[in-house]
C-alpha cells in the first residue's frame, strides 16, 4: 500500500490558527469537491495539544473519549501497549457527535441536521489534558522523539494523509511531529513579529533534520487571520519573498464565522457552504484546493 503524506501543522505561537487549519483542511481533503478538483482523500488527524480541543470541535464530548494520545505515547513503557488503530475515532462517530451539536443549537429546526453535515472518510485521534504530562515524562525516554513515528508505523497505511496538529510550543511534543511527519505546515499570523518567529521557527525544523528526520521539507506557508491593513500586506509581502511558491496563495481572513464554527459543533468547511456569503469556508476550500494539489505532486513524484 502506498504511504500517506504525512503533514505536521506546526508554530511555537499560540493561537495563530493552526489547529483551525489543521481540522478545516483535514475535513476539506476528505469530503473532497468535484467543483474545485479536490480529490476525496482518507484522512487521520492527529491532535497532539495537551488542550486536546479538536474532538471538541467535532462536538465530541471529552469525558466519553477511549484512549487517547496519551494511552499510545505511555504505552509499551507503563503498561500493555496500545495500537494507534484502537484510539481512534471514526468517520460515523463524528457525523453523530456532529449531528448531536446541530440539534443541540438548532432545537427548532424540525428536518434534523442538514444532509451534507457529516464525513464519511476523517478519523480523529484524539488527545487530552494529560498530554503534557506525558511531555515530561517523555523526556527522560530513550527514543523520546519518535514515540510518535514508531506508533504510527504499520498502523497508517490505510490513509492517504495523515495532518499532526501540534501545540504551541517547540518541546517534545512538536518535535514528536516533526519526526513522524514528512511536510511541514506552517499558519502564520499576519502580525509584527512573524517574521522573527519564523526564522526561529525554521531553526527548529533545520535541528530536526540534521538530528531526526532529514527527509523532512516545507509543504507551504499560510497567512492566517488576514485583515485589510498595511501590517498584513507588509508581512505577505516579506513571506513571499522569503518562502517563494511555498506561500498559499489563499489567505485566510480573520473573521468571526471561523472562531465560532466549532459553537455548532462542526468545522467551517463542512458547516457553511462555501460560497460568497460563507468567506470563511471558501478560503479554506481554496486552501485545501492549492493543498491537495501539492499533495497531488507528491504522490506522483
Ligand atoms: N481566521 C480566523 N478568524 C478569526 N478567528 C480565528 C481564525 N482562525 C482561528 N481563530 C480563532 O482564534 C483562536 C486561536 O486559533 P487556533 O486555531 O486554536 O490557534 P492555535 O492552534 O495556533 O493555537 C481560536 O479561538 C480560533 O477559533
Ligand atoms: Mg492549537
């Protein structure tokens, strides 16, 4: 079976956008769209952020989760080990959580959710709040930064992409996703100091394949909450000098519609149709339009 593209969603900034990325293009590449060329992909989404919000953004409810992150990075060291396959969860178990979200926000709407409100080919692995104690521990563990790959390892072949949103930081956590991942993914938010956090930002990925993985390489660079203003042009500007075609073309604005898509228990691109009254969706199906054809190139290279 062939290898899925493994794309890590990484910046030691918080709140710059990357887990809404992650989760929005994760959920785009798998429901796919004729319309825009986008190829209807098996997806993993992995959430590897002690705050473990993804499942919550499905409208899965956290204290009902099986295994988690942490069960598979403990696993194998304190006690039986767990395979990657038995924490996740699966397509039909977040329409229904999805589905359960709608109803609990639209309780006067007699004909249920709507039809398209659901995902047939996403499987989240889901972390919780634990995690960062499994950060601490990890650092004393031989082979701490590969937790992640090794239990990756014959358990993804079933998926033709697989995006790791890290969290906000440069600990073992990240670096645990740089290691299993072969791209990198990188939102930046257009704001003054972006382009110094880049440059630390890339130091890191450059260790990172000097030390673990030196196959690793950039998949794109994405302006996230983009208002009109000369800061957001001048840093779209310097990115573009800096990162060439690596920079999405699509910029995601910043908009209120994005932050409160998970209200309703579901990501904006599965939520909203993407079309002129729904801005927040179309960029981010632009995106995963411009991702899925660097996936595209990959795959066939
Ligand atoms: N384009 C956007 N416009 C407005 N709010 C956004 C946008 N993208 C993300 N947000 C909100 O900003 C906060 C941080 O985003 P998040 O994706 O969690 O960042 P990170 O994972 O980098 O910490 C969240 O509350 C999210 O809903
Ligand atoms: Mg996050």
């Amino acid at each position: 079976m062939a290898e899925p593209v493994v794309i890590a969603c990484i910046n030691h900034k918080g709140g710059c956008g990357k887990t809404t990325t992650a989760v929005n293009l994760a959920a785009a590449l798998s429901v796919g769209n004729e319309e825009l060329g986008i190829a209807k992909r098996r997806v993993l989404l992995i959430d590897l952020d002690p705050k473990g919000n993804i499942a919550t953004t499905f409208g899965v409810d956290k204290r009902k989760l099986g295994p988690t992150m942490n069960e598979l990075f403990k696993g194998g060291v304190d006690g039986a080990p767990v395979k990657l396959t038995e924490c996740l969860i699966r397509p039909d178990e977040l329409t229904k959580s999805m589905h359960s979200a709608f109803t609990r926000q639209n309780p006067e709407r007699k004909r249920g959710p709507p039809k398209d409100l659901m995902v047939d080919d996403l499987w989240l692995l889901p972390a919780d709040l634990d995690l960062s104690g499994v950060e601490i521990d990890l650092a004393t563990r031989i082979g701490r930064e590969n937790r992640l790959r090794l239990a990756m390892q014959n358990s993804v072949g079933h998926f033709d992409v697989v995006i790791i949103d890290a969290p906000a930081s440069l600990g073992l956590l990240t670096v645990n996703a740089l290691a299993a991942a072969q791209w990198v993914l990188i939102p930046v938010q257009a704001e003054f100091y972006a382009m110094e956090n880049m440059s630390q930002l890339m130091n890191m990925v450059r260790d990172v394949q000097k030390a673990v993985n030196p196959g690793l390489r950039l998949f794109g660079i994405v302006l996230t909450m983009v208002q009109r203003s000369r800061l957001s042009e001048t840093v779209a500007e310097q990115a573009r000098k800096h990162f060439g075609d690596r920079l999405f073309e699509t910029e995601i604005p910043r908009l209120v519609a994005i932050a409160e898509a998970p209200l309703d228990g579901a990501p904006i691109v599965i939520g909203q149709k993407p079309n002129k009254s729904n801005p927040g969706s179309k960029a981010y199906w632009e995106l995963a339009r411009e991702a899925s054809a660097r996936i595209e190139t990959i795959q066939n290279s």
